[in-house]
C-alpha cells in the first residue's frame, strides 16, 4: 500500500471515496486518481505535498508513519549525503549506525558542520566529530529543485537524461518546506517571475540563509523589459551568488555549468 492510501486509511476516508478525494486535491480526473492511487503511475512529489497540506501534515510524517524507523534493525538511520572522493563530491543515500573505526579503507559517515552527512575513507574523516558505520550506499545523481509556475518538461526530461535527479515545483511553498527538512536540494534552478505577480527573489534568499553555497541558477526572460527587475536581479547576482541565464536557455550549457558547480566532471551527450 502506497504511503498516499495509508495516509487516507489513517484519516478514515472510505476506500471508496479514496479516488474522488484526491482528484478533488490535485485537480486531476478520477481515472488519473485511480492511476496514482493503484501505483499504476507515482506521486510527484509536488502532489505528495499538496496532499500533506490538505491533511494539515508534512511530507516527512507521512512517511514516517508509513515508514516508521523502527523497521530499521536496531540503531540504523537512513540519511541523505554526499560521498567525497578526492575533490569531487556524489550524491547518495546512506544506511548508518553509531560507531565506526577511524582506521583502514572503510567508507565512514558523519555530520558535517551545516547539518549534512559526508561519507568518506575512515582515514579521511575529520578528528573532532563522531563517525557511523555505513551498512549500505546507493548512488543518486545530484538532487535539484526546478521551480516555474509553468511545467518545464522539456528542462526536466533533459536534466534526468544526463544524471541529474530534476522534480518540478510550481510554486515556492513546497521548496520552503524542503529547505527545514534534511533533504534540501543539491541546487536550485529557478525562474524569476512565477505565478501571482510574485518573483524568486525571496526565496533566493531564504535558501542562501540554509545554504551560503549552493548552486543557484536564475532564469528570465524579463530583464530587458523592466528596469526594476533588472535592478533587482544584479543584486540578487552580486549579494547571493546567483548564476544568471535568459531564455531561451541551452540546456546542455546550463547542464555542464551545474556539473561544474556541483564538483563534477561533466558527462553530457554529444
């Protein structure tokens, strides 16, 4: 049972009014309801936050409840994190458990100073900080967080096709919800005029208040056409550090400069 069906079974929602309670949510048609609710097709997750906030929940509980830790053996957490090797730093899912030894060629995990969790050689780890034994890791490609009020498929498609791991928000709020969470975005590509009149520039900078270095990447195609945008996108550029591109924006470009931001070697298709 998906985590979205136990969510609806917590509730005591009929299982018969299951599928018109979420097309009633995310405003699809009863026959994409039954879709998603018969794991025919999956949640986004943009949905499984519309569907968190209708219930007046959060994502993470959600899943927790579905998912308690308990089904962990004894001690082990799973934890978002980034495998360093040499000077490049790889996404990843991580299984840990308290203790490790800080000696030989085993791969060890810890809590860096901005709450994430490296994985690195025991012989590479920091001496001040409390290491974890890694039980299992599995390599993700670089997690980034696309907001426009318009579905930018074409963007996402293309980002997934050369390893990226891309999800679509239409709106800031999700993304917010995200930045309180562990499992913030490795970057951020962005438009700035989204929907009801609104622009990217406060949550540009609510992410630089989490994060003073992850990559963020700006799109717009307005800067030529109001003064005041193009004021206030070069300071957003100078202050946080704002990588800026107009549209139309060559995605293969774009993709090799968030490779180059991220610590990667580019790996794109020719």
């Amino acid at each position: 049972m998906s985590v979205v069906s136990e969510t609806l079974k917590r509730r005591e929602i009929p299982e018969d009014e299951w599928r018109s309670t979420i097309a009633e949510i995310l405003d699809v048609s009863y026959g994409t309801a039954t879709k998603r609710l018969t794991n025919q097709e999956e949640f986004s997750l943009e949905e499984l936050f519309k569907i968190a906030r209708y219930f007046s929940t959060t994502v993470s509980a959600m899943l927790q409840a579905t998912y308690p830790e308990e089904r962990l053996s004894s001690g082990e957490k799973q934890n978002h994190a980034q495998l360093q090797i040499g000077e490049h730093a790889i996404a990843c899912d991580v299984m840990i458990r308290p203790g490790a030894q800080r000696a030989g060629n085993v791969l060890v995990a810890y809590q860096a100073g901005d709450e994430a969790w490296r994985v690195c050689h025991a012989s590479e780890a920091p001496p001040s900080v409390s290491l974890y034994s890694v039980r299992q890791i599995t390599l993700t490609g670089p997690r980034i967080a696309v907001v426009d009020d318009e579905a930018p498929t074409t963007l996402v498609r293309f980002l997934a096709r050369v390893g990226f791991e891309a999800t679509h928000f239409s709106e800031p709020g999700p993304v917010l919800e995200l930045l309180e969470s562990s499992s913030r975005p490795d970057a951020y590509i962005l438009d700035w005029t989204l929907g009801g009149g609104e622009t990217s520039s406060d949550l540009i900078e609510a992410i630089r208040r989490k994060d003073p270095t992850c990559p963020i990447v700006l799109l717009t195609g307005t800067i030529q056409s109001q003064r005041r945008n193009e004021s206030d996108i070069a300071r957003l550029v100078g202050q946080y550090h704002v990588e800026l591109y107009e549209k139309p924006t060559r995605y293969l470009i774009l993709a090799e400069k968030l490779q180059l931001m991220l610590g990667r070697q580019p790996h794109l298709p020719g």
